[in-house]
C-alpha cells in the first residue's frame, strides 16, 4: 500500500531539484508548538521551521491579519505608497535605534543589501573601500555576496570566484579582530549569535573590539540578526545585549512568522549615501508580509511575548542544563533565551531521526551540535514534555556512540 509520504517523496524526487536533504516526514497542520504529519502522529516542535514560526503555527491573530489583508489588497510593487510600510519601519526604528530600513523578502537578501549599502556609503564618500572582515563559522546566506562572507568552504567552494576582500578570522579573538580591521574595511559582519555555526554566542570582549575598531577605523559594522533577532535571545536584538554598536542590521526569519520577508536597517549615516535606485525588490515589503511583520511586532512587544520569554528562557535553559548533565555525549550547552545548541562528542546527525522518532522535532547544524529553536509562544510545560522527548531521544543516540 502507497502512504502519503511514499507519494510526496516520490514526486519530489522525479520533479523537485534535490537540493535538500529531507527528513522522511510530511507535516501538514500546526497548532502552536505542535505539528501533526500525514498519518495524525503530534509532534513537538523545537526548531519553529528554524526559526520562523516565532507566534507558533496557525496563530490566530497571524492567521487572521494575513486572512484580511489578501482579502483586501496584497501587493502594489514598490512605485507606489501604501500604509503599511512605513509604520513597519517606524516600530523596527523604534525597537533597534536604527531609524531607515530597506524591506526584502528573506534573510540572504537582507545581508546583500546591508553589503551593498555599506559599498555604497563608501563610494558616496569618495574612498570606496571594498574589503569586508567577516568571522569563521559564519553563516549569511546563499546568495553570491552573502555567500562572500560566509566561511564555510562546502557551502563556496563549488561557485566560486565569489566577491573578492573577504578575510575570515576566528570567532572570539579580539587581537586577530585589530590585526585584519584597517582603513581599507568597508564594514565588519558578524551574527552576534552564530547560529548555523553552533550557537556561538559572541563574548562581550570581542563585541567591545568590534566597537573599538570600527571607531578607529571608520569601519561600519553590519549586526547579521536574521536568527539572533526579534525576541530569539529574549531580546528584541542580541547586539544590544552586547552593547554592540551597528550601522547595519538584517534581519529576517521570525519577522514575519512564516510570511517571507527581511530588512536591512541602517543608520541615519549610511542612509545619507544611498540614492534612489540603489537597490531595490519587486515583492519587497509589500502589503502582505508587511501585515504580517506588524502583528508579529504586535505580540512581541505589546502583547508580552518579549516578558513571557524572560520567564520561559531561564526554565528551558534550566531544564535543558539538567538533561544534558544526564548524557555523556553532551560536551556543551550553548546560547540564551530559546537559542539552544548542545555540543555532542559525536556526529548530532543521529538525533534528529531518533528525536522524531520520540515526536519531537530538533535540528543538527556545525556537524555536532543539537539546534534547539522553539516558538517563542512555548510555556514550561510544553517546554519540560518536548526536553523529555529529546532526553529519551540522547540517551538513545548515546546508547550506541
Ligand atoms: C544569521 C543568518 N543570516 C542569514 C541567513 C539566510 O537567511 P535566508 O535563509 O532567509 O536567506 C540565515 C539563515 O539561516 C542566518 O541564520
């Protein structure tokens, strides 16, 4: 007998170009922090479609403000004005301190254009500066300039030549930061929580030479939030965290709960140097994902979901410090709020199957690290029963390493 999964999986692989390697798992409705797949089976979700489903799935206020809005008015391209727009960027303004944002429709799109705006701004000067500092286990996208700065040599090797000045130092290391920054820097790039690189968390000492240096060097700093951002760390933004000062930021993912779109936020000072025509995106904070980005905003800052993070952060992290004591395959805990990795002594890949296994749904990311990033709207109860899952799932996988 055919079972759904047999079915999809089968035209996907005469049809779908497989650059994605898939878990044998078809979900097909979400409620919450839960999933259901094609045979009825509930999982927990601990991954929020890496990052995304911030509001959990099938949010009602979501589900209805994106419901009226198509049933309204969608998309008008970016000729011409509509409401929406610039309340977005007015809250995001408000929540950063960078007061101008450019709107894209995902996260790689937001890094390209914090890249190119920080090309521009030195061209507008009269110096133009091209050479970009970015950090070993960086993750940016996939795009060609945001592939650029990222490090990882599977991910560039076969498309290169990529955008050429691009030196990679290692994470954490304030003296390797000082010897590479010149007055030849464009901008430095950094996610202030590295997050496909394995939840890295930068130190305040290398964020305060991130500071020190563009100060000396009149080097900008682009803040790469895409999955460090909007509430992820319980924080609207890690860099603040940090005390980091950015020019730039991006920021995607989270930001419209599952409706693509991203931003590149600047400062007043790289907005001067930018003209019309500089960059723009046909779909690019159209009514639609605007809509959603502003409910999104909505129940993160008014509707307490920043606070309810503060509460539910420090019990997940106490749980899940707890679990990993129990395991021997567990080297590390890292992150904050409801960004979560645990280093293993193995390959992580085996527990993401025996995880599902067990109904709840992790990720492996940096080869060795378990990539916990749960809707920010969990409790602590939903919170213990999925620890429990993952528990079962490590002892498991450590089992037989
Ligand atoms: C820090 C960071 N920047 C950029 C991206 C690229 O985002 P997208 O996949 O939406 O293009 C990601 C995706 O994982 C990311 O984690």
């Amino acid at each position: 007998m055919t079972t759904v999964i047999d079915d999809v999986v089968g035209r996907e692989s005469r049809h779908v170009l497989q650059t994605y390697r898939r878990q044998p798992v078809t979900f097909v409705r979400g409620q919450g922090v839960r999933l259901f797949d094609a045979e009825g089976r509930e999982y927990l979700d601990l991954l929020s479609g890496i990052g995304v489903a911030a509001l959990g799935h099938a949010h009602r206020g979501l589900a209805r403000a994106i419901s009226e809005q198509a049933d309204t008015l969608m998309h008008t391209s970016n000729l011409f004005f509509h409401p929406l727009q610039g309340q977005l960027a007015e809250r995001l303004a408000n929540l950063s301190g960078l007061p101008r944002a450019f709107f894209c429709n995902s996260g790689t799109e937001a890094v390209e254009a914090c890249l190119k705006f920080a090309r521009r701004y030195w061209y507008t000067k009269g110096e133009p500066r091209a050479e970009f500092i970015a950090l070993e286990e960086s993750f940016h996208g996939r795009t060609f300039g945001s592939l650029s700065v990222t490090s990882d040599e599977h991910y560039r090797a076969p498309f290169e030549p990529l955008v050429p000045s691009v030196t990679f130092i290692p994470v954490n290391q304030p003296a390797a930061l000082k010897a590479a920054v010149s007055v030849r820097t464009a901008a430095i790039i950094a996610e202030p929580v590295q997050g496909e690189g394995g939840v890295r968390p930068l130190t305040p000492a290398f964020a305060a030479a991130i500071n020190e240096t563009c100060a000396k060097t009149g080097a900008l700093f682009i803040a790469d939030e895409v999955q460090s951002g909007l509430g992820r760390t319980g924080y609207p933004f890690y860099f603040k965290a940090l005390g980091l000062k950015p020019h730039l930021v991006s920021v995607g993912k989270a930001l419209g709960g599952g409706v693509p779109i991203g931003a590149a936020l600047v400062s007043q000072d790289v907005a001067d140097t930018i003209s019309f025509g500089d960059h723009g995106s046909t779909y690019g904070g159209n009514l639609l994902a605007c809509r959603a980005a502003l409910c999104v905003l909505d129940e993160l800052v008014g509707g307490g979901l920043l606070a309810h993070i503060g509460r539910v952060g420090p019990h997940f992290e106490q749980q899940l410090k707890a679990m990993a004591a129990r395991h021997s395959i567990v080297k590390d805990v890292r992150g904050g709020g409801l960004m979560w990795g645990l280093e293993l002594s193995c390959d992580a890949a085996p527990v993401v199957p025996a995880a599902l296994e067990r109904l709840v749904v992790v990720n492996r990311t940096a080869e060795t690290v378990v990539r916990l990033l749960p809707p920010l709207v969990i409790t602590e109860t939903e919170a213990d029963e999925a620890l429990g899952r993952l528990d079962a799932a490590l002892g498991a996988v450590g089992a037989g390493a």
